[in-house]
C-alpha cells in the first residue's frame, strides 16, 4: 500500500471591502451560505439561520471568540536591530502572546517574548510598553537577551473581544544594531 500525503486545514472565511476594493480579514467561521439585508449579515450554519449584528462581537454560532492580529514590522529588514518598545493605538491595550525576530538564541531556537495586557501603560493617549528580553535565553524574559533582527513579528490579541474593540496603529521602536570588527 502506497503512503499518500494529506493535508488538513480548517476552513476559514475572508471577508471583501467593496469600497476599498482589497480583502481585509480572516474570520474564524465558515458557514454553509451568507447573504444580506438591509445592514444585518445573514449565515446558514447547521441547517439555521443567524443573523450577525453589532451587539455581540467576535461570537459566532454561539462560541465567542478571541480577535487577533498577527503582522511583521521590517523597516529596512537587511538592516539589524535591537527592539525598544511598542506603542499602540487602540481603545485599550491588546497583550501580545507571540513575539518572535528571525535570530536564534540558541542554534535552532528563535528568539521568543511576549506583552501582557498589564505590560502596557498609557502615554499621551497610545499604550506603551517596553520588549521584554528573550525568554529562551539564560535570563528569561527579565534577564534575557535584548530581541534583535532584521524583521519583528507580533500577535496581537483580544481575549475579551466581545464588544467592540480596535486597534488603528502601532509603532514600533529600535536602534541600529549593525555588526562591526570593532
């Protein structure tokens, strides 16, 4: 008998801005057909009909879900860093529960850290938070080595997300972090 490969993923729906003529989200629902009327999304799901207002967000056939957004930040990505802190603009602060740059601390293990909700605090309207060290280095997250890189990459996640919440900016801070002889 012949191994075949097979790959799983779970269905997903993304969803279309007519207006900005660009797909602009990932939904972790997928129903058996949708349509509209009038301003209310409409889905079929297990052989119901379920109408999708602005009152309960991110809940979908009963579950609620988190929101979450997972972007790279890679000015001038050739270029090496050393990551400060983050500053987000938001109605209130998203924890970030993956952290990652491409370095590694140690052979094959990248750098690794994240940003509670509590790490955050508010400066001049924005959310701010300094990075926490590697936590796969000797140290951990206090003691650790800075994150460095080329390219950042960040989760940002919202476990309460039942109402509405945004996220509209983020900037990201870091020196110059070039290797010399010196």
């Amino acid at each position: 008998m012949a191994n075949t490969l097979q790959f799983h993923q779970d269905p997903y729906t993304i969803s279309f801005d007519e207006v900005g003529n660009a797909f602009e989200s990932f939904y972790s629902y997928f129903p058996e057909m949708m349509g509209n009327l009038t301003n209310t999304l409409f889905t079929f799901k297990f052989g119901q009909i379920w109408a999708h207002t602005s009152t309960n967000f991110c809940n979908f056939y009963g579950n609620q879900y988190e929101a979450s957004i997972t972007t790279v930040f890679n000015q001038t990505n050739i270029n090496k860093k050393t990551w400060i802190s983050m500053a987000q603009t938001a109605n209130t602060a998203w924890e970030c529960p993956e952290i990652y740059t491409q370095m590694n601390s140690y052979d094959t293990v990248r750098q690794e850290s994240e940003l509670k909700e509590v790490d955050f605090e508010i400066l001049e309207s924005t959310y701010n938070a300094s990075f926490l060290k590697d936590k796969n280095s000797q140290g951990g997250l206090i003691e650790g080595n800075s994150l460095k890189g080329g390219y950042i990459v960040a989760k940002f996640e919202k476990t309460s997300a039942n109402s509405f919440v945004y996220l509209n900016n983020v900037g990201i801070k870091y020196i110059d972090s070039p290797l010399n002889n010196r």
